[in-house]
C-alpha cells in the first residue's frame, strides 16, 4: 500500500490518474483482457481498478491531494 500526497500548487484529475495507471501498467495492458475501470460517483475523487493474473492495483483519489494505491502482485 503506498500513500501519495501532492505538495505545492499542482493539481490532480481523474483522467491524469487513469493515464498514469495505464502506462505503469503498458506491458500488462497489451493483453486486451486488462483493462483500468474507474469508479466516479463515489464523493469527490475515483477509484480505479485493474485486476490481471499477474496484477491488481486499487487507486483510491480523494478528489484533492490524497491518492491511496494498493498493489498486490502474483508472484511464487
């Protein structure tokens, strides 16, 4: 679990975060059965989720400086 906080005048989006999730995620995404599904009628900010057989990453933004991320990977 990592927990991020902007600092300073910068700003966040929900279509920065989606952009950011999937190109972390580009060699894992060249398989067409995973995919990033946001979530945004849940207060101010999103939730993103990609589940893979490899991978699952939860992205949780509070709709201001607060991003959650929980990563768990698949790995013997």
């Amino acid at each position: 679990m990592y927990q991020l906080e902007l600092k300073g005048e910068k700003t966040l989006s929900e279509n920065k975060l989606k952009f950011a999730l999937e190109e972390s995620l580009s060699p894992e995404l060249s398989d067409d059965s995973v995919k990033v599904h946001k979530f945004s009628n849940i207060g101010n900010g999103c939730v993103l989720v990609s589940i893979s057989p490899v991978i699952t990453v939860i992205l949780i933004w509070d709709g201001r400086k607060h991003v959650d991320i929980n990563l768990t990977v698949k790995d013997d």
